[in-house]
C-alpha cells in the first residue's frame, strides 16, 4: 500500500478514536462529581503515565534536538489548549454543538501544517475550505442568536491551539515514532498536569458514578495517548494538509455518538452544516498538489 494512502487510513483510524472525546467528556463530567479542571488534568496525568511505560519498556531514546520545538508545539496544543477549552466549554454546552464548532479544526491544522511543512496547496482547496469553516462559524453565531458565546470563543481558541498540537506532533514525527512522540509530549506537560489534579482532588470521589469513570479512563488512554498514533503517523504518512480533513468525518460520528450514548437532539442544522462542510473539503481535495509527503523514521 502506497504511503498516501496508508496516511489516510491511519487518520480514520486516529478519527474514529477522537470521536468519542465530546460525549466522554460530558459523561465524565455528568453529576458535577468532577470538576473539569479535574477531568482535563486527570485525563493527562493518566496517558502520561502510560506514555512512560511505553517510552521505558520500548528503551526509547531521549527526543533529537530537532525535535523538541515541535514537542512543545504539541504540548501546547494537544496536552493544555485543546482538551482543557473545550473541557471547560462542555460544561455549558451539547458535545453536538461542540462538536460542528470543532469542525474547522482540519482547516486550522491545514493552514498551520501547509505553512511549517511547506506543503503547496491548490486555490480550490483553500475556497472549499474556507467555505466550509465560514458555514460553521454562521451556524454558531445563529444558534447563539446572533453573539458570540464565551464559549464559542474558547472553542475557537481551542481550535487553533489544537491545529498547532497536530501539525508540531507531525513534524516531531519525522525524528521519533508517533507514540514517541505523543508520550513525550505528555511527560513535558507532566508537572503541570500533576500539580493542577491535585488541586483539583474532587471532595467527594464516592459520588463519581461508573459511568464517568469510565467515560474518564477512555478520555485518559484513548483520546489523550492511543488516538495519537494512529493519528500522527497518518499525518506524516500521507501530508498533514491532506490527511487532516479526514477529521471532517469526526462530526458525523461525534453526532451519532452524542445522541446514542447522551440522548441530545440532532438538529436538522447540524446534519446540514455537517454535511456541507464535509462535501466542499471532498470537492478541494480533487484539486490537492502538495510536497512529496516527508519520509518517516521506521516504527
């Protein structure tokens, strides 16, 4: 199988673990049990953990020096920015709504990975996309009557911080191996996340139901760390512009999820907006150029 296409598979893969993320984290943070502070710093420390296991029993080596901007691109990315906004947003609104205003993330890691990567894309790519972020972002601002939640705006944030966290895990990628690459980033961010769960101890750790522990375990092991490699090493593989907008198929999973595992109302607008963004990231992908896709380092 050709790299392309290996990359785009990966990325579905990494895509169908991340689709869980919203509705877990509205589980986790079901009753007021957990805090979202707790929820986000939890979530962190655990994959930490399991990234330091893995980093010890695969003998890694430290990261290269080429490497260690990218690793904290992506632990201001993917370890702080983007799990605790939205974390801290999900406390107020539906993993649905989060979920389509999240849908302008592949055009946000697009634009920062075309740019750190030097990767050419075509002037459809760019109108299909910017298309499909202008129908999430209207589909937002009408739901919020017309204003701009503090919410949304963290939401945006997060997307923008989150796009960074992707691209920087892909080029870190070039020296290390995606597991690599996501355990590092999480022992960077480690003393931070550490101190901030044990300011965040919920008062009472009996009235946190099964439910959201479990919905916290996923949120720890699969969002945080196992998602991971499947996902960077898709994006080296195949091109970070490219294999991103896969993510696009997230809103149609992270709908269906939310509804089943949550009981939230589908509104006929969000398969709507869902659906249009989706087909004017498959039109600009006909017209994809880009640099031939960066070698991988074995494993």
């Amino acid at each position: 199988m050709e790299s392309s296409r290996r990359g785009l598979l990966l990325g579905i893969l990494g895509v169908l673990v991340f689709s869980l993320t919203m509705p877990m984290t509205k589980l986790a943070l079901a009753g007021d049990a957990m805090s979202a502070w707790f929820a986000w710093s939890g979530r962190a420390v655990v994959a930490a953990g399991a990234g330091a296991a893995y980093l010890l029993l695969s003998r890694a080596r430290l990261p290269p020096r080429q490497a260690l901007w990218p690793l904290v691109g992506t632990t201001a990315g993917v370890v702080f920015g983007w799990p605790l906004l939205n974390t801290i947003a999900l406390q107020s609104v539906p993993a649905s709504h989060a979920a389509v205003v999240n849908g302008i993330l592949p055009l946000a890691t697009a634009i920062i990975g075309a740019r750190l990567n030097r990767e050419r894309l075509s002037r459809r790519f760019w109108l299909c996309a910017i298309g499909g972020t202008a129908i999430v972002c209207g589909y937002a601002w009408v739901r919020a009557a017309g204003t701009l939640h503090i919410t949304d705006v963290l939401m945006l944030i997060a997307v923008a911080l989150g796009g960074l966290g992707y691209a920087c895990g892909a080029l870190a990628a070039r020296h290390m191996s995606g597991p690599e690459v996501i355990s590092w980033a999480l022992l960077l961010g480690l003393p931070v996340t550490s101190l901030l769960l044990v300011r965040n101890l919920p008062a009472d750790v009996a009235a946190i139901s099964l439910p959201s522990w479990l919905a916290f375990a996923y949120l720890g092991l699969m969002s945080q760390w196992i998602g991971f490699f499947f996902w960077y090493r898709g994006l080296l593989l195949g091109g970070i512009a490219k294999v991103s907008q896969v993510q696009l198929t997230q809103l149609f999973i992270t709908l269906s999820f939310s509804a089943l595992l949550l009981g939230e109302e589908i509104e006929p607008a969000m398969l709507v907006v869902a659906a249009a963004t989706v087909a004017l990231i498959v039109v600009g992908r006909r017209k994809w150029r880009g640099l031939r896709p960066m070698r991988a380092r074995a494993g």
